[in-house]
C-alpha cells in the first residue's frame, strides 16, 4: 500500500453537539463514554462446529432464516432470469470479474491515482493499515471539531474494524442509521448477514426491541406500536429523524471508488444514506482498498449487478455519488480513510485473491446450505457465509486461531455460492485451498497428531503392493467381527455397521463395516467373473 500523506492534518475544530441521550448498551449493557449504543462484537466466539450446534438448536432462528433467505432468492431469481434469456447475465459476470482482476493486478497504481483524483476534489486522504489506524483516524476528525456523536451509514469496513465500539471508548457516540444495522444495535445483538443484519429476527421481535430500547436512545417507539412493517418503519423513521438533523458528522464506506475521478459510490435501499451524505457538515468515509475501479465506465456493470444480485431488484432506489466538496452543498470537509486490514495479505494469496473481487452482494449467503441452518453468528465474524468463509482467513492468516481456522470447513462444497456470484469467484476452490492451509499451518501441533500419524500410516501402506495386500486381509478378518448387518430405519434397506467403539459414529454416516473379502481375494478367486 502506498505510504503517502499518512496522518494528514486535521482541519480546525468546528461547532460542538449536544450529548446523544440514552444509555450505553454494549457488551455488558452498562454505562459507555458518549451516551451512545454499541453492538456486541465477535471476540470469544467459538469455533465454527460448536457455534453451529448452537444455532442449529434454535427452531425459531431456523424459520426465521429459511423465511427471509428464500424470499431474497426468489426475488433474485426473477430479476436475473430477465437477462439469462438473452445471455447478458453471464456477460456481465464475466466483465465484472474481469475489470476486479486487472484493477488487482495494478492496485497499486490505481490507489495513487485515486488520492491524487480525492485531493484534487478537496478530500483529505488518510492510509491506515489496520483497524486501529484506521479507528484513531475516525476519532481524532471528530475530537477535532468537538464532536461527541456521529450518523453511520450502513458499512461493513467500519463493523470489521469496529468502529462503533472505538468511538464509544473514546468518548464519542455512533448511531447506526440503516434500519436492520438499527436494529441490531437497539437490540445489543450481532448482524447475521451481509445486506440484512437483522435477518434472524422477525417482526413481532423488532417490535418487542423497538419497544423496550428506544427510549433510551433517543426518541421513544409510540405505544401502541405493532409488527406491521409500514409502522415498524414509522418508528425508526422518526426516531433517527432527531439524530439527522442535528449530527455534525457522519461516517460511511463505500460499494466502489473511481480512481479517474476521486467519486464514492454509495447503494442503498432506504434513503437514510443520503440524509448522512448531505446533512451533516463533515464527512469520513472508511474504504477498503479493494473497492476501487479505474473509471467511471466500469460502473456500468456492477451497477446492473449488485443490485439484482442483493436485494432483487434491477437498480438500486438510492444511488449516491460524492466527489469530494462542493461549496455550498452537502458536506464542506470530506475525509477519506483507505484501509488495508489484511487486504494486501489476501492479494498475496493466488488462489485466494478472487476473494477480493466481492462487492458485498450477499447472493452466496442465500443460497448456502450451512448459512440458511446456522445464519451469521456461527462464524464469528461480520463477514459470514460462504464468501466470510475465505474472506476472514484470508485477511487474518491461519494458523493461529482455532475460530478462523474452522471456517474453511464451514460448507458443504456444493457450489451454489459460485453459481450465484456476480462476478465468479470460485469460492469452492478457494476453500479446498484454505483447508490445505490450515492443515499445513497446524502440522505437527497435539491435535492434529493422530491425524498426521494416520496420513503416514496410509502412506506406508499404500506404497508397496504386498503391504496394501496384507492390510486388505487384515481388514477383511476385522470386519467379520466388527460389523452386522440391519435394517436401515431410514428406509436406505438392509445396511452395515461397525460394532465396539466405532459403532456409534457410523450409525450416523454411510460408512460400512470393512468388506469381508477385498478385490483382490475376490479377483483371484473368480478370475475376474461376474459372480
């Protein structure tokens, strides 16, 4: 990443806000510097295994995610299938991928020449290497000017540093704006998935949130508040309406960045983004540096793409482009902060960097077997899903946590995630190469000794053909003591088990007792015939 102008000056201190009311409702539910609300982050999450049984023992969330998944797929599939008739769909997967990989290819340049075009704009750019960089950042703009609160449009570059809870210690509240992000954050709770945070929640439990949360943040849920989605809208409309009007900053990301002309490009569905864009005096948008693309042309693609590929309709409601300050319009100072975070990590990775090519569409999350039965939380991470799956490691390492260890192994290969993915990434690849990862990473270590030591065994074994011989018989003789044959209860007929203390493990998987006579007995004995 490009080391120019790190740690530009900040302009001179402006007006001061009032305290945002409210308590504090973050990890222990107590008081928190600033008055605002924070969600609880992923830290101690356990690997994905026993996550997932705990999410798997949970009916409600299973309705709730099976719901909303496939109403999203639905939507999704309707909208694409107006350009599958024609074969423009797969053009412009094709062209998307394509400009990601080139833009890759060249980061570096287009980085430079995407400052250069920010400055020229009236931006002050900033280059943080991880989260805490990029946090400082954040903080040191609004102690800057005197501020203790500020609007957040829906970003998941700002959840993956955890700039809320950053803010928080420093004295400054966030607000979340985006209705689910609202949502999560009213309810001290965890987004679950990449578009719709809130996705494991249904509306009777929004309502109970809305209901109990509100006051103390700001403008109270009316009284007699139902689950109807027009009044649940009412009620965050109003009580975010307070906070607009009298935030003096406001923090973004971005869905893309145009290098030929210094533009951030926002999507959004409910408008609340563009109340941010232009009220508030100042504006920090935190940018991952995979986000930008060389020109404004290259839009043209992911603009047909994202939007029918995340929320099912063919363009997005609110669309808002800035290119740094106009006078007399919207904000009046713009920062910038380009933040790596283990980007340049997971552009060394080969096969991994396709990884980068994501544009946050969520469509690998509705389609995804393991996701639509655990939902989000289970992978510990505020990227979850498939595309979390490899992202999270690739952008970490491996090797040294056991949580992000256990993502690769997260899915059941099936390949619906790249069938979906608007710009290909071949995710189930991508996740056999994790797992070699992993174990590559963890060779030698306690827990993977029985592991290794039966690799080695069958190494030895199947590298001389009287030793595979021999273990054939062995087999052979084990399996007319270890195994009998049952009536399979879930009607696949008449099946083999182990008995002794692999019994109960292969009662649950389609794994037979050893045959009792190997091939190669059964060749010498019948000479090939079909007996």
């Amino acid at each position: 990443m490009p080391h120019a102008r790190r740690g530009a000056a900040l302009a001179p201190a402006g007006r001061r806000t009032r305290r945002a009311p409210g308590r504090g409702a973050g990890l222990d539910r107590g008081e928190r510097p600033g008055g605002g609300l924070v969600s609880r982050t992923f830290l101690g999450t356990p690997a994905f295994p026993e996550a997932a049984r705990a999410a798997l023992a949970d009916p409600q969330l299973r309705r709730n995610l099976a719901h909303a998944t496939g109403t999203i797929r639905g939507k999704r599939a309707a909208v694409v299938s107006e350009l599958e008739e024609t074969g423009e769909w797969e053009q412009l997967r094709l062209a998307g991928a394509a400009i990601k990989d080139q833009t890759l290819l060249h980061l570096d340049e287009h980085l430079v020449a995407l400052e250069e075009s920010l400055v020229a704009a009236g931006a002050v750019v900033h280059w943080a290497r991880d989260a805490e960089e990029a946090c400082a950042v954040v903080a040191s703009i609004a102690h800057g000017h005197g501020f203790d609160e500020v609007v957040k449009i829906k970003s998941m570059a700002t959840a993956e540093i955890g700039l809320n809870e950053a803010l928080a210690a420093e004295g400054i509240a966030a607000w979340e704006t985006d209705l689910a992000e609202l949502i999560v954050q009213l309810g001290d709770d965890l987004p679950s998935h990449i578009l719709v945070p809130a996705i494991h929640r249904n509306r009777a439990e929004i309502r109970e949130i809305f209901l109990r949360e509100m006051a103390g943040a700001g403008r109270p849920a009316p009284d007699d508040l139902t689950d109807e989605p027009a009044r649940l809208a009412e009620a965050a409309r109003l009580h975010l309406r307070e906070k607009f009007l009298r935030a003096g900053m406001a923090v973004s990301g971005a869905n893309f960045a145009v290098a030929e002309t210094g533009t951030l490009v926002v999507v959004e569905s409910e408008g609340n983004g563009r109340m941010c864009l232009t009220l508030p005096e100042v504006l920090v948008s935190v940018v991952g540096i995979e986000k930008v693309v060389p020109t404004w042309a290259d839009l043209d693609a992911f603009l047909q793409l994202l939007p029918r590929s995340s929320t099912g309709e063919r363009m997005n409601p609110y669309t808002s482009t800035w290119t740094g300050v106009t006078p007399g319009d919207g904000p009046q100072e713009v920062h910038v902060v380009l933040l790596d975070n283990g980007r340049t990590r997971a552009l060394a990775d080969e096969v991994g960097r396709q990884a980068l090519r994501c544009i946050r569409c969520s469509a690998c999350l509705n389609v995804c077997p393991v996701y639509e039965r655990t939902g989000g939380h289970a992978y510990g991470s505020v990227y979850p899903g498939p595309i979390g799956a490899i992202l999270t490691p690739l952008m970490r390492g491996v090797g040294e946590d056991e949580q992000v260890d256990s993502l690769p192994y997260a899915s059941s290969l099936c390949g619906a995630c790249y069938e979906v993915c608007p710009v290909l990434i071949d995710i189930p690849s991508v996740l056999v190469d994790q797992r070699a990862q992993v174990v590559d990473a963890r060779r030698g270590q306690v827990s993977h000794v029985g592991e290794a030591a039966a690799m080695k065994g069958a190494a030895w074994a199947f590298g001389r053909a009287s030793r595979l011989g021999a273990v054939e018989r062995a087999t052979g003789l084990a399996g007319k003591f270890l195994g009998r044959r049952r009536v399979d209860p879930g009607g696949r007929g008449v099946v083999s088990r182990l008995l002794g203390p692999g019994g109960a493990w292969s009662e649950a998987r389609d794994l037979p007792a050893p045959p009792r006579e190997s091939f190669r007995a059964w060749w010498r004995r019948t000479n090939g015939a079909d007996t």
